[in-house]
C-alpha cells in the first residue's frame, strides 16, 4: 500500500501498473502518467524537479505552487501509516496534506 508518495524521473516510469499495489493505495504523484495508471484513486501527474526549492542542490523541500501540494491525504489517524509531521518534524496541516515527505511552510 503507498499513500501520499512523490517520484519523478526515474528511467522506465514513476510507479509500476503491474505492481499489484493494494487497492488501498492512493494520492500518489508522479512525473509520468504512472501515478495515474498504477493507482485508482487520486493519481496526480505532472510532477517535476521545479517543484522543489533546489532539487539539483539537494534541497527537495516542496515549493508552495508544486504539482502535489496540498494533494495528499491525512494519515495522522490511519490506521496502517499512522504520523503527523513531515520529514522536519514539522506538524502537517489539519487540512489536505502535502504529497511527498515534506510538508510545505511559508
């Protein structure tokens, strides 16, 4: 099961379509069309390294305007993927979440 995931660029695609990931599975977001195709609910495409502050730099912190913000799903009472805060340790939005492991804060 994969839930509020972020890939972009990599050599075949994104997500996998013959992968058999859990129906379960949703607010993925890609740079292909594979998020889309592999997961049936809120597959996002359109994704790309633009969206992070400097991703040639190695600053992948998301930008307010990026493709999968404010996409995700909030999975602070999941019962498989249980957390509230981004890969900061900032506490995420009550709100719709960010997809990717950071949260984006003005």
């Amino acid at each position: 099961m994969l839930k509020n995931n972020l890939a972009i660029g990599n050599s075949d695609y994104d997500f996998d379509a013959d992968a058999n990931f859990s129906t379960d599975s949703s607010n993925n977001c890609s740079s292909d069309g594979s998020a889309a195709s592999a997961f049936e609910t809120d597959g996002i495409t359109g994704a790309s390294e633009n969206d992070f502050v400097l991703a040639a730099g190695g600053n992948y912190h998301i930008k307010s305007d990026a493709t999968c913000a404010n996409e995700g799903t909030n999975l602070a009472s999941d019962p498989d993927l249980s957390f509230s805060t981004d890969i900061d340790l900032q506490q995420r939005d009550d709100g719709s979440w960010d997809i990717g492991a950071d949260e984006y804060f003005p």
